[in-house]
C-alpha cells in the first residue's frame, strides 16, 4: 500500500528526510480526481489526471510516501497540462485507489511483484531505468532532476574522446522536479559510453556519471537496415502528436492512409482526416484476446517511458516476425516498441509504412495474445 499524503500539516518524524526529494506541494480543492498507474521499467508511475484544475501548487515540497510503513523515495513532477506525475521506484500492479479530499490523502493497494529499485542518484539527479544503447548507435536516457533553469548538461565519452557536449530540457522551471529526455545518435555501438549528466543550478549543484553498453541485435537489422534521424524525426513527431505535444502539420501522411491490426489492412482514412482522434478508431471486435474498438496510436498517448524505434521486420515479442506482404518489403518499414517491460502481455509495437517521399502510408497496431 502506497499513501501519499498532500498538504503540510502532518508529523515531521520520518518524512523531513523526504523533503528534498519532492518538488511541489499540492493542497486539495474538492474532489480528488481519479488516479492512472502505470509500469516505466523499474519505477511505478501514478498519473493524477486533471491535477491543474483540482489542486493548487505551492513552492513549498511537502509529500508522503509509504510502502508497507516504510518511506520510499518519490517524486512529484508537474506535465505541461498542470497534472501531476509521481513517479516511485517500487516494482508492483495496482489493485485498486481510494482518495480523501478532506484528509488530502490517495492511497493505492498495490501487489509489490519486484523489489525496491534504487535509480541512479547524483545527489539531485535521477535516472529512470536503464538506458537504450541500440546497434545503429542510438543511445536514449530518462531521467529527474532540478535545476533552476530547467537545464542539465549532457556529455558523452567513448574512446577517451568528447563525442557529445550538449543541453538537455527538463519539464519545469521552478526548481521542481522535471522529467528530461535525451537522445544521441551516431555513436560507436560497438565501444561502451561514459555519460555524465551535470546540475549547475537549483537548490544544489549535483553530478550523475554512469557507464552503459549497446545490447548488439545481430539477428535485425542488417547495416543496411538502421534507423537513420529522419526515421527518428517521423517517430517522433507521431509521439508527440499522440501525447498532444506536436501539432498534425509536423507529420506528413500520403494522401490515403490504411489503418490495420497485426498485419491485416481493416481501414483506409484519408491523410488529412487523422488529425481527429476518432480518425484513428477501428471498429473491430477483437484482437489478440482484447476486446474493441481500438485506437491504433493509443497505447503511444500513454506511453511515459522510452520507445525503441527499429527498421522491420522484428520479432512479434517472443515469437517471429509477421508476414506484412510485399509492399511493406519495398517501402519504408519503421516499428515503435516499448523498452524495459518483462512481460509480453505489455508489449505493443506501432508499424509504419513510408512512401518514397516519407509520408506515412500506412499504420498498424500489434499486440501479444493468446
């Protein structure tokens, strides 16, 4: 059982050492909104929907967690839509929430299936997870921190050299925790990276190094085969559209579209019409032991860790690769996965199809079932 606690009036015994480990105090006005928990790797993810319009922030850092009476390190962060993200390194599935607005309290059952993870820490720097260090030279990292002025510095070494001397964005600017990102492409998949992630500014200076080497795919794909930055762009930009961060006119879609599950064609859209939500609804009444409709990009619009983008084909989770046909074999075959789940009951892939021109042509969603 997890309870968090908002508000400051509560008992200093064991949680002052949690103070600096949050970054904003939420205080209740009416009802507490309903909570969405999710797995990123290693940490539990407590997404409290509609966070902006139910609750006040204060610059003050005052939250409570506990797990089976014992406090676990949390954190607080606040999306670009004013909700709030509480991110918590306990491995488990909810069983159920019950919210007390008058006692500013959300209290989650959950079955602990893992140990407590430790991320990494750099006395004020987080890592969410491990990295993803791919055999085209693609290394990705997430991570927490709080700088004043919502920068860290990235460097990267490999060989004794500086490959990547760059900045990195977190997701608030008042000395709050902020969720970062980072990608470097181009780098030696075959030599290990030494990366160093540095806080200047914020309530302390504070420095995370950690080392990471590629996990070499040599089955898929072929050198021939590896993503390139335009692939990266065109992924990206239909994340970001799916989340609500990128506006429709930075993708670029044939002129008709076919929507589909697996690898059976079920619907053709015109381009221009998905930028409508119900665009992306396929009527359909199963698939892969779930039940419909089906969004085809919805499991991306909750996707809070890190996706893996690969060049098709690629192993249908723990079986093979399925048989898209021909015209997938010419185009432009890009597949979103997500990374660090343990199960196949959590795993999705998006495939893409492009067009000699980059368009996207064709969209389809596959699951693992029975």
């Amino acid at each position: 059982r997890i309870v968090i606690t908002f508000g400051a009036d509560f008992d200093d015994s064991g949680i002052a050492p949690r103070y600096d480990m949050i970054g904003t105090d939420m205080r209740p006005v009416g009802n507490i909104p309903a909570c969405e928990i999710q797995r990123v790797q290693n940490t539990t993810l407590i997404r409290l929907e509609g966070i902006g319009h139910a609750w006040t922030t204060q610059s003050s850092n005052v939250i409570s967690e506990v797990f089976n009476d014992e406090a676990v390190d949390a954190f607080a962060v606040r999306r670009s839509d004013g909700a709030i993200d509480v991110y918590i390194p306990v491995i488990g599935w909810p069983q159920g929430a019950i919210t007390n607005a008058a006692t500013g309290q959300l209290i989650v059952d959950i079955t602990k299936t893992g140990p407590e993870m430790r991320l990494r820490t750099g006395s004020g720097i987080h890592l969410i997870g491990d990295p993803v260090f791919t055999a085209g030279g693609t290394l990705e990292f997430m991570g927490l921190a709080r700088p004043f002025e919502a920068t860290v510095g990235i460097e990267i070494h490999q060989g004794g050299e500086l490959v990547v001397d760059d900045l990195a964005m977190t997701t608030d600017w008042m000395e709050a925790w902020g969720l970062f990102r980072y990608r470097a492409v181009g780098l030696d998949a075959e030599q290990h990276v030494t990366v160093t992630i540095t806080q200047d500014s914020g309530p302390e200076p504070a420095t995370l190094t950690f080392e990471y080497q590629s996990e070499l795919d040599t089955s898929y794909p072929t050198d021939q085969q590896l993503v390139g930055q335009s692939d990266l762009d065109v992924t990206d930009a239909l994340i970001g559209f799916a989340q609500g961060n990128v506006a429709f006119e930075e993708l670029s879609f044939a002129d008709k579209v076919v929507l589909g599950l697996g690898n059976a064609e079920l619907l053709t859209v015109v381009g221009s019409d998905l930028a409508s939500a119900s665009a992306w609804i396929i009527q359909h009444a199963e698939f892969a032991g779930s039940t419909g409709p089906f969004d085809i990009i919805g499991p991306l619009r909750t996707e809070a860790g890190i996706t893996q983008v690969n060049v098709g084909p690629r192993p249908h989770c723990a079986g093979p690769p399925l048989d898209f046909g021909s015209e997938w074999d010419q185009g432009r075959h890009l597949v979103i996965e997500p990374t660090g789940i343990d199960s196949c009951l959590m795993w999705y892939a998006i495939h893409l199809l492009l067009d000699d021109l980059g368009q996207i042509q064709a969209v389809n969603l596959d699951l693992f079932g029975p």
